[in-house]
C-alpha cells in the first residue's frame, strides 16, 4: 500500500510524526505581537527529559520545546491608511538542543516534506497579509489551519510530553499547517484568542499536475466558528484534506473553556476520519477523541492537568489515554521553570509513545504503556 496512506490518518497510527506548535502558559499569546513596524522574536526552551516504553526501554535527552515551541520570528506591520494594514510574519522551528530548523512542507503531502540538513525554514508562519478595519485580514502563505486551532486553544499543554496533539492531528502535513493557503479572519479576530462571534476559513492547494485521481491530493478547506465572552470561549471546527488513497481525511472538533479568579477549566471533543478504511492499520476508517484539562491558578505559578482517551474503529477496537499533570513557575516576566509528567496506556493494535517527533520516546509493544518527565527552562525575547 502507498506509504502516503500512513501519514494520512490521525492517531490512528502506531506512531505519528509531528510538528511543534505554540505556547504553554495563560494568557501567552505570540511573543512580539502588537509593536509597530519590523521586530525580532522568539522563545528559547530546554529540558532535561526521560522517556519510557513497555518493552522498549528508555530514553534520556535534552529536549527542545516542553512548554513552549522553540522558534525565531520576523515580523512587520505598515498603516496604509483609511483603515487598512499590510503586514507580514516568518516564523522559524528551531531545535534548540542541536541548534537546527525543522521540516516545512511544501505541498501539503508525504511528498513535500522538506528540511535541507537542520537548515532554518520558516515552518511555522510565511504569510503576507491585507487587513481592513471593518472586513477582517486576508492572508497568502504558509499558516496554522483553522481546525488546529481548538487543539490548541484547550490543550492545558500545547507542546512538550504533555501534549495530546501527537494524538489527536490529522494528517502529518496538514494536522497543524497548510502551506499555498489563502486564509480569512473575520474583524479583530487574527489568532485563537477572538472576542464576540468570529469565524476563521482557508482554502490551500496541492499543487500537483496531471490529470490521475490524486492530482487534488494535499488540498484543504477548513473553517472555525465561535464565540469568545468575557469569561468563557466556545468554537467549532472542521478540515477536509485530499487524498484519493484514504478516500480523503476530515478532521473535526469542538472546544469550550471557562476561566474564574485565574483558574481554567478546558474540554474538547472530535473525530477524525477517512472514507476508505485502511488496511494495513487493521481496518481503521475514524478515531474520535474526547480532553477535560484545567489549568489550576497557585500563587505565582499554575499547575496544568489534562485526561485524554481516544478510541478507533479498527477490528482490534484499539483505543488509547493520556493522562498528563506539571507545574509551571515563572521567575520574571520572560523566564520560566517547568516541570511535566505524563502517561500513556495503550489498547489493541496501538502503540502510541509518550511524545512523538524527532524526541519521541521509546515505542511501547502492541497495547503496552509509555510515561515519561520534561523538567526545562523557557526564555521569551
């Protein structure tokens, strides 16, 4: 079976590749955000971290990105008067603990995956942008897809062994970003955090020629819905991603979020699904997944909590759960000590590690468990 069919179904895979994505703390937004004209930015972050798998042993490592993605940005905004802003972002993944890039795509397919040698590519954000006071902004590029956005916004951990986003993305090329893509937010609305009723879409291209069945392979159109009150955020969202092999993948979710006197309660449910089951992961078609995380206000700091459990359709009726909890304690407004713990327990045909990606713990054996610590330092420029 072609090989792109296992990087096109969610966390239905014994093992998924992905990419590192924002923040980890309240109120976090992006580093550099509002400062008129072109400025630098970044975040630097580092730990010490061990990792388990039943019947794989263990892994020890100094890892990048456990509370937040370590990353390098540009970016610049111009008044072009009567209400109307033009503007850009690049925005770099770094490895912090090697110094290198990490891998961009460049057609929303197995087949674009592209890193030259650790070399910087700007992975995350390169997008131009026009933005109208009164119509929302419109942007061309590279961008986070609007269905990763609830994964996002009401995952306690976001990044680092805590995170449940290794299990709940879609494909591995546009789980997170879409590159080609032309994007739509509505007024004030420009990233997860919205106020009153906002909506997100975009529409990116595989880019592919000829005239076969997959010539519109690695193309998506996604939106999100929502409302953000004065205590509470709701959203819905929904990805359609092109692939003639899998019957294409959709990727669907819901998220909601009430906070009070620092404190956050945060849930979210979905479903992830092909039209064409795939053999060679025991049948699977649909995976559906349901998170209750908080992160819970003490004293300077906060302690972030999150139980996941993700179940699939396969003829092994395989399921997973993450049960996750840390503790986050800034020293200055820029700098932060960390400490994460997370466990794994898989079912049937699975065999999900405690983190993925290039620091991925040990695989476990079919059904085993997998666990495993972050302890870091985070620094924000």
């Amino acid at each position: 079976m072609n090989k792109t069919i296992l990087w096109s179904v969610l966390a239905l895979a014994p093992q998924l590749a992905w990419a590192q994505t924002g923040a980890g703390h309240p109120g976090a937004g992006h580093p550099g955000a509002g400062q008129p004209g072109v400025s630098v930015y970044g975040v630097v972050d580092m730990a010490l971290s061990s990792y388990r798998g039943e019947g794989a042993g263990s892994r020890h490592m100094v890892t990048s990105s456990g509370n937040q993605a370590s990353r390098l940005g540009f970016k610049g905004r111009e008044s072009l008067g009567d209400r109307l802003w033009a503007g850009f972002e690049l925005e770099s993944g770094l490895n912090t603990d090697t110094g290198t890039g990490q891998a961009s795509n460049t057609n929303n397919q197995a087949s674009g995956a592209v890193n030259p040698n650790g070399a910087i590519t700007f992975n995350r954000k390169s997008y131009v942008y026009l933005e109208g006071q009164d119509w929302g902004q419109l942007r061309l590029g590279r961008d986070y897809t609007p269905a990763f956005w609830n994964l996002f916004a009401f995952d306690p951990f976001r990044v680092g062994v805590g995170m449940s986003g290794h299990v709940l993305n879609g494909t591995t090329a546009t789980g997170f970003r879409a590159s080609n893509s032309v994007g739509y937010f509505s007024p004030g609305c420009t990233t997860f955090q919205c106020k009153g009723l906002f909506f997100q879409g975009m529409l990116a291209a595989g880019e592919n020629t000829g005239s076969d069945a997959t010539k519109r392979d690695g193309n998506l159109y996604a939106w999100r819905l929502g409302y953000g009150g004065a205590d509470f955020d709701i959203a819905v969202a929904s990805a359609t991603t092109k692939n003639a092999a899998v019957g294409d993948f959709v990727q669907s979710n819901i998220g909601g979020a009430y906070q009070w006197q620092g404190h956050r309660l945060m849930a979210l449910v979905g479903q992830n699904k092909t039209r064409i089951p795939v053999a060679a992961l025991s049948g699977t078609s649909r995976g559906s997944f349901w998170q209750l995380g908080a992160w819970i206000s003490v004293g300077p700091g906060y302690i972030p909590v999150s139980y996941m459990q993700l179940q699939r359709n396969d003829a092994a009726d395989s399921a997973a759960r993450k049960l996750a909890v840390g503790y986050v304690h800034p020293l200055s407004k820029r700098t932060t000590l960390y400490g994460t713990y997370a466990h794994v327990t898989n079912r049937g045909a699975l065999r999900l590690p405690v983190s993925s990606g290039a620091e991925q713990g040990p695989v476990p054996v079919l059904g085993g468990n997998a666990s495993g610590f972050d302890l870091g330092i985070r620094h924000v420029f």
